[in-house]
C-alpha cells in the first residue's frame, strides 16, 4: 500500500460542487399522500458528504449558484453556515415564477414493508446553470489551496453545463496537486437520451480522479464495468464479485489508487444489512454487512463516503478508513437529516464498536 499524500498548507480541506436544494419529509414516518406536516431541510448529495468534517472542525467548501433575493435561498446559506459549511457562488436574477428556482425534494421515508418513496421535483433547478467562468480557479486551488476535491455524478450529469465545469474543475485539481474523489451516482432519470455524451465525460473525470465510488449498479452503468447483479438478497455471499468488479474498474482506470463500494440489503424500511469494501493499492479492507437500525436511509451512501474522506485526510489508513466511514453511514440513518453531524470521534467508533451504553 503506498502513502494516501495530500496537499499541505491550505485553506480548505475539501470542497464540492453542487446545486443545492430543499428536502421535506412527513413527520412520524407517514406517507407523503397522506401527510399535511413536513419536516424541511437545506440539502445536496455533495453538502451531505462536507458534513462530516465540517462537524469534526475541518474546512469545507461548497461551490454553488443561488436564485437572488429568494427565501429558499437565504434558508440554505443560514443552514450552511450553522453546519460550518463555506459556500460560494453567484446570485441569479429569478427571471419571474416560471424562471429560476432550488430543487426540491419530497421523500416517504417509508416503515416496514412500506417501502420508502423519493420524488424529485427539478424543473428550473439554478444548479444548472453552473458555469466555470463565474469562480476564480487560481484563487481557490493555487492560492487558498484544497486537498480534497469530492465530485458527484449527480451534478456531472445534471446539464451539459455542469458537466463542463465538473471535468474542468478536476482538470484544474489535478494540475494544482488537490487529490479528485469522484462518487458515481448513476440516475437512470439524467442519462436517458444522454448515454454517450455522459459516458464519455464520466470516464474522462474518472481517468483523473484519485478515489473512485460507487455501487455496483453505478460502476456498471456509468462506465461500463460488468459486476454483480444490483440489489437482492445474500448480499455477503457476492462479496467475491465485487472484488473482481473493482479489479476491472482498476484495470481500466489506473490512476486511481483507492476503490469503494458500499453493500446493502434491505430487510424493510427499518433494518437494513450494512456493509462496504475499499481496495487500496493492493490491499483489500471488507466491512461484510451488519444489521443496522434505520430512521430514515436517504444519506447513507453520501455520509460513508463523508467519513471515509475524513479518515484519508486524517491520514489513517485505510482499514480505520473503511470502519469510520460504515460508522458514518450507520450513523445518519439514525436521524431525520440526510447529513452526518457527529458530536466528535468517539461518537463514530462507539458505532463501529456496537457500544451504545448511555454516556453520562
């Protein structure tokens, strides 16, 4: 295994892209058609995985653009700042109703047997209109400095635009020595009638990125790695198969040293078995799923990947890396938000540990 190097001296620890947006969530686990009150919360899949170490006093930053003069608007820079989150980004003119406005998203968190529901409303999302002529580059990777460079394929694949500025972020990462952890984030919804124009800009950020992420299903659509069935039961009993699928994701794609890839299987909307594997270099870590009790899954994925990138820049190696970041997973299906906000370190361990003694 070689070293995990990372930038010194620098002003941000890990920043993302990301179009951000508004999330509402029937209280007590009800049915969104049945429901008249609504939890509600500032969100993003890349804000989610900032949270993690912005909760644990490490420097973030989410690259971004707002609709001007909105109170979604204002409601998400309050709650960025309370999660010790940095933001920036233009302001954009509305341009009437029917103009700019932040996504939404209206999710059933679903019980037992009733599975959980996600609908996403996204029509004149202002991510969109990312647009890399609207940030300072020099400034942000050459002067202030970043280690970590986190993208997701949601927002490669939100536009044509975003995915533009996604690949000339990590073109301008790579050249400034900031690390590229790129999470694949397949939506079957944002590829259709897109297949070959994304395929051919996911691979080219995946061929510079230094962290490669995913489930089997996104390594599979995204870059055309052939892997395990998605999804079904006995998921340990394929473990072995999603070894050789990273080996040939690694095998197309060198220049990246570690691989991950979560495992679940659903029991129902409340027990899930929850489980991860990373390949670092040549030396393989495995996490084979565990029963975890879930509140609320939406974040899962997004805080392992959260946790796991805190232990790299915290430079452990990548065993405690993968144990950190099952924790940070188990830990956000506990919680109403879809962020992980740890108290501290020990918080996190004691999950992994199975130690949930009352602390006085």
């Amino acid at each position: 295994m070689k070293e995990f190097s990372l930038k010194q001296n620098c002003a941000y620890n890990l920043i993302v892209p990301t179009s951000m947006g508004i999330r509402i969530t029937p209280v007590n686990r009800q049915p969104v058609h049945l429901s008249n009150s609504y939890y509600m919360q500032a969100t993003s899949a890349e804000s989610n995985v900032l949270n993690v170490a912005s909760s644990l006093g490490m420097a973030t930053k989410v690259l971004t653009t707002f609709v001007a003069d909105s109170p979604i608007a204002t409601f998400i820079k309050a709650d960025l700042r309370k999660r010790h989150i940095d933001y920036e980004g233009r302001d954009i003119p509305q341009n009437g109703p029917w103009g700019y406005r932040h996504q939404f998203n209206i999710a059933d968190s679903g019980y037992g047997m009733r599975a959980p529901r996600v609908w996403n409303d996204r029509a004149g999302e202002v991510g969109k209109t990312l647009n890399i002529e609207d940030f300072d580059l020099e400034r942000i990777f050459d002067q202030e400095g970043v280690q970590i460079l986190h993208l997701s394929g949601l927002v490669v694949a939100l536009s044509r635009e975003t995915g533009i500025f996604c690949l000339a972020l990590a073109k301008k990462a790579k050249e400034s020595g900031t690390k590229i952890s790129f999470d694949l984030n397949y939506r079957a919804s944002f590829w259709k009638n897109r297949h070959d124009e994304l395929a051919d800009i996911f691979k080219k950020i995946a061929s510079l990125a230094d962290i490669l992420l995913g489930n089997e299903e996104d390594f599979q659509l995204a870059l055309g790695v052939k892997g395990p069935e998605a999804g079904g039961k006995n998921i340990i009993n394929k473990i072995d198969s999603f070894k050789t699928m990273i080996m040939n994701v690694k095998k197309e794609f060198p220049n990246a040293q570690i691989f991950g890839t979560t495992l679940r299987e659903v029991l129902n909307a409340n027990e899930h078995l929850w489980g991860a594997i990373i390949l670092d270099d040549d030396l393989w870590s495995v996490v084979e799923p565990r029963p975890i009790q879930v509140l609320d899954r939406i974040g899962g994925g997004d805080a392992f990947v959260g946790g796991l990138l805190y232990g790299l820049l915290k430079k452990w190696n990548s065993e405690e890396c993968l144990h950190f970041g099952w924790a940070t997973g188990a830990l956000v299906v506990t919680s109403l938000d879809d962020f992980a906000s740890p108290i501290d370190e020990e918080q996190v361990w004691n999950i992994w540990e199975g130690n949930a003694r009352v602390k006085r």
